[in-house]
C-alpha cells in the first residue's frame, strides 16, 4: 500500500490545529483510520514532521534495473500484455530467469 501523500498529511494536521473536528472525526472527514490520525498527529508532535517513514523492509525486488527497462518497453509496446505475455515477451528477448 502507498502512502498518504504529504498534502493529505498536511490538511489533516491543519484541521486538528483548527480544531475542526475530534481524531474520530477527522478520519472520517479524510476517509483515514483512527489509529492513522492517532499516528499522525503523535509522528507531528515528537518530530515536527508529517513525511511518511522511508520504506523499510519488505521483500527486495526480483528484477534488476536493465530488467525493469525491458518490461517498461515491453508495456509500451502492448499495453494490454497479459503477466504471462510478459514474461514470455521477455524471455524471447533476453535468456534470464524471471523469478
């Protein structure tokens, strides 16, 4: 899942600062969690920023950047391809194991 994007971010704390609305209600206006305001505001708090948390963790990723370059010609080329198509486009054009 992505992150919320900073603007959003930035107009939750704005209306919590302009005290329009109660944490419950706040979620609910940004169609947010509870517990993402509740985050939020405490991340604001301590460390005067609402810059999501650099992503940590997770699994690597299983292509390489020469790898991601194929695959995004390949899309341009049919954008409709099918994972399968893909995978079978990419192996015609370059003799690596996709994982």
């Amino acid at each position: 899942m992505k992150a919320y994007s900073t603007d959003l971010r930035q107009k939750i704390i704005d209306a919590h600062n302009n005290e329009q609305g109660s944490q419950r209600q706040l979620a609910k206006r940004f169609s947010v969690s509870l517990s993402f305001v509740q985050s939020l505001l405490k991340r604001f708090r301590f460390y005067g920023t609402v810059e999501a948390k650099p992503h940590s963790g997770g699994q690597s990723a299983k292509l390489n950047s020469e790898q991601m370059a194929l695959v995004a010609l390949l899309l341009e080329e049919d954008n409709d391809a099918t994972l399968v198509e893909l995978c079978d486009c990419a192996e015609r054009r370059r003799p690596w194991r996709i994982a």
